[in-house]
C-alpha cells in the first residue's frame, strides 16, 4: 500500500516558519475553508494551523544549541485518532495512507485531539470541527497544476528544501532512500502509532580556528588615510555623465 509522508531534515531546517504560512495560505483558500485566527496578536490567541515551528533551547550557556522542530500529523499507520471518532469522521485512506477529517461527520468532541499523542490536532473555534495536516491532498493530485508543483505548499515554500515528500513504502523512492541514508527515525515510536513521517538527524560540525585568526585584520579605509575632511573631487561625477 502507497504511504504518503514528509521527511523534514532538522540539520536545514532554520525555523523561518516559510511553512506554517504557506500552509495557512493554501488551506485557508482550499477545501479546510477558512481557518480562524482570533486575537493573533493579544494576551490569548487562538487559531488554527495545521503545521507549526517550535524552537527549542540545548544544552547550557555557554555551550547552547538551538534547535527548530516542525510538527504537524504525522499520518501514523496505526492512527489512535482514527478508532476513537464516535462517528467516523476521522479515517484513513487506503489508496495513499493520508489521514483526513470528514467535516460533514465531525461533531467537534476532540476525542481524537485527546488520543493523539503528538497533539498535531485542533479545534476550529468557528466551524467547531477539529482540523489537521492533509499533506495538501487537493493539491497532491491536481492535474491542472505542472508535476513539479504537485506537493505539499510546505514542501514548495521551504527555502532549504528541509522537507521532502513521496511514498515511504517504496523503497526506491527518493525518501526511502534518504531516510536510509542519513538516518531517519520517527516520532516517539515507543507509542506504537508507526508514524509515517520521518526526521533526519542534526550533524554537528566542529570548526578548528587557530588563534592567528581571531585577530582583526587591518581596516583598509585606514590604510587609505582619509581624514574627517573630503577633499574637492575633480574627476566628472555620476550627474556628470548620466542623463536622468
């Protein structure tokens, strides 16, 4: 059976939330409708998203790391949200693995919100139905669009390409391989939820800088010796020989 999945490489990944708002602009405008944001700005804000960045601080001063985690439905195999919907709004599709939403059936209980252990679900204080990542499925397949621009908005808009999609059960696959490659682990698998995406490890990388180099180099407007005054400038000027 295809899986649907991201891979999002946390080595590249530099928190710049190019994902969470070309998430929210494709899916408010899509068939999620329009996901409310109310007080964005205030004391308690509310809103819905379906991807988010959260930084984290390692380690203590002065060896401190910081680390940017993007998060949103993982599309588990095994999905905990998915048994627990009292009316089958929550399912999974058999064709490509997505988990999705039934809004027409969805009463806005948040007992999947509850069964998630990753809390990538939430509620939409207008429509009161719960939303979730849908890996762009109205987008995934759309023919009218060019193949390269069939992925996810999130996959589009990173600028360090540190997401990756495509189908985790081929093992051909460019994220198949990647995964293998660089070692790709899922979220909290001692849940048993067998989560679809996957993240790629941080590499540390050590520079070895020898004491000659942290002095400052010369600064060359001082070897040019200007002083405080400007002197006349007799070569013609730019007004001299542009015509505006």
């Amino acid at each position: 059976m295809t899986q649907l999945a991201l891979v999002i490489d946390l080595n590249v990944c530099v928190g710049c939330h190019a994902c969470v708002t070309s998430c929210k602009e494709w899916n408010t405008s899509g068939p999620a409708g329009s996901m409310c944001d109310d007080n964005p700005y205030g004391q308690d804000p509310t809103g819905t998203f379906f991807n988010r960045v959260q930084t984290y601080e390692i380690g203590e001063f002065p060896t401190t790391e910081t680390l940017h985690f993007p998060k949103s439905c993982l599309h588990c195999e095994d999905p905990p949200c998915v048994p627990v919907c009292p009316t089958g709004a929550s399912y999974k599709r058999e064709e490509d693995g997505i988990v999705l939403v039934d809004y027409d059936k969805c009463i806005g209980c948040r007992y999947c919100s509850w069964a998630c252990p990753y809390g990538v679900r939430e509620i939409d204080e207008h429509m009161k139905v719960m939303k979730k990542c849908t890996l762009c499925v109205d987008r995934i397949y759309d023919e009218s669009l060019p193949a390269n621009e069939r992925k996810p908005a999130c996959v589009l808009a990173c600028p360090t390409s540190a997401r990756l999609f495509g189908d985790v059960h081929d093992p051909e696959s460019p994220i198949s391989i990647t995964i293998r490659e660089e070692g790709g682990y899922q979220l909290m698998p001692e849940w048993g939820t067998k989560p679809s995406n996957h993240y790629l490890p941080r590499r540390k990388t050590r520079m070895h800088i020898h004491e000659d180099e942290l002095q400052r180099a010369d600064n060359p407007l001082k070897k040019e010796q200007r002083s405080g005054t400007s002197a006349p400038v007799d070569a013609p000027t730019l007004d001299d020989s542009t015509s505006w």
